[in-house]
C-alpha cells in the first residue's frame, strides 16, 4: 500500500537537490530519511530524547573528570573506529 504525504514546495527543492547529488529520486531519499528516522524513535536514542540525553550528560562527565580517550585529529578517530584511510591503505 502507498500514501501520499504533502509537503511545500521548498521542502519538495530542497529534497530533490540533496536527492540529485546523491544520485536517488526524491521519492527514495525521502523514503530512506523516513525510515532511519522510524528506527530511531523505535530504537529510543533519537537527538534530544531521553536515551541520548542520558547517554551525553555521562560522556560529558566522563569528559570533566578526565576520563576517556583524547582523540587529537580526525585521522587518529578513524583510526580508532577502523575506518579505512581515504588513500585505500587500512586504517
């Protein structure tokens, strides 16, 4: 089953730009954002919900008290969360 949803024409610019530099209609881009956006209420840890407060206020007193890894540059973070280096050598 389908649905039409409504939306102004500046939102509608807006999600074909973005859409367009992605390489996806703005109906499947819409859809994607849709979704993520379902699992994140479903998941409960959404910006600014209660999870993800939770979640910060402790990163941010581990941070007070000097606790937690100092990460200097983004290279070393990719490093850290194994993300591959953009020059195709592992990280």
């Amino acid at each position: 089953m389908s649905h039409i949803v409504q939306v102004s024409n500046e939102i509608y610019k807006t999600l074909e730009e973005v859409a367009a530099r992605q390489g996806l209609s703005p109906e499947a881009l819409a859809e994607a954002w849709l979704k993520e956006r379902v699992a994140e209420e479903r998941d409960g840890a959404t910006p600014y919900s209660r999870a993800w407060l939770d979640g910060l206020d402790d990163a941010l007193a581990q941070a007070k008290a000097g606790q937690g890894q100092f990460v200097g540059s983004t290279e070393e973070l990719l490093r850290i969360i194994d993300v591959p280096s953009s020059t195709g050598e592992p990280a």
